[in-house]
C-alpha cells in the first residue's frame, strides 16, 4: 500500500497511537439514529469517509460515528475525531475543526497537547497526507451545516 512509507516515516510513539486507532477504531459504524450524515473523498489517497451525528436535548453533539475506508492516517484521524467533538456544541466543534485545520498548518500545538490527536503533528511533514488527516473533520463540518 502506498502508506506505508510515510507511515514508517513517522515518530515511533506516535505511529503506534495511529496504528491503535486504525486496527481499533473508535465510534465506527453506523449510528442507530442518526440526524446529521456527511460522507467525504479524497482522490488524492482514495480515502473514503461518511461521518454520522445525533443530537443531545441542547443541540450538542451526543454521537458522533464515521464508517468508510482509506489510509492509516485518515481512519486514525476520523476515530480520534469522533471522540474529540463529542459533547460539544456546534459552535464548539466548529471551532474545533478550525483549530485541527490550523493545527495542521503548524499552528496550535497547545490545543491538543496530551490527546492521542497530537500524534498526526507529525503529518505536517507530508503535505499529500495533510488532506488524509483532515478530510474527516471537513466532512464532520458538512454533516453539522446541514
Ligand atoms: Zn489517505
């Protein structure tokens, strides 16, 4: 798989806090009542994502799952992510989102200091991979405008 070697590529601790979430990943699968539904693609990678979200009494994010398929990276990013935004508000997450998107720009270190998110920081390094990373979280983005 072409993955592989940016995998390798990558800080020791940090590609065994993406490979767990990518053998293991968090929140897959479809929710059993979903109120918002997205799906992303990235041609660059093949990477397939559809994110699901339901709503708590407030409006807030009770659930967020995604299913799809697609690189270490993008899967890894998307299960981190549904454990991210979960509980917060819309306007929360969407600050949230911006803040990942900065983040992989090289911004922001400090706001996901100590989460198993501060492992992608190492994908900044490949440029092609950064829109792996993201893709979960625009399509995450869509789901909550609709
Ligand atoms: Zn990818």
């Amino acid at each position: 798989m072409m993955v592989e070697s940016t995998d390798m590529a990558l800080d020791g601790l940090y590609q065994e806090i993406i490979l767990d979430h990518h053998k293991d990943p968090r929140n897959f699968g479809p929710l059993q009542k979903a109120e918002g539904v997205a799906e992303g693609f990235n041609p660059v990678c093949g990477d397939r994502v559809e994110v699901e979200v339901s709503y708590g009494p407030h409006g807030e994010i009770k659930e967020c799952a995604f299913q799809g398929e697609g690189c270490s990276i993008c899967m890894a990013s998307a299960s981190m992510m549904t454990e991210e935004v979960e509980g917060l508000s819309k306007d929360e997450a969407d600050d949230r989102i911006a803040a990942f998107r900065g983040f992989m720009k090289g911004e922001g270190d400090e706001t996901f200091k100590d989460t198993d998110l501060e492992s992608l920081s190492g994908v900044r390094r490949f440029p092609v991979r950064i829109k792996c990373a993201l893709l979960p979280w625009t399509t995450l983005k869509d789901c909550l405008s609709k």
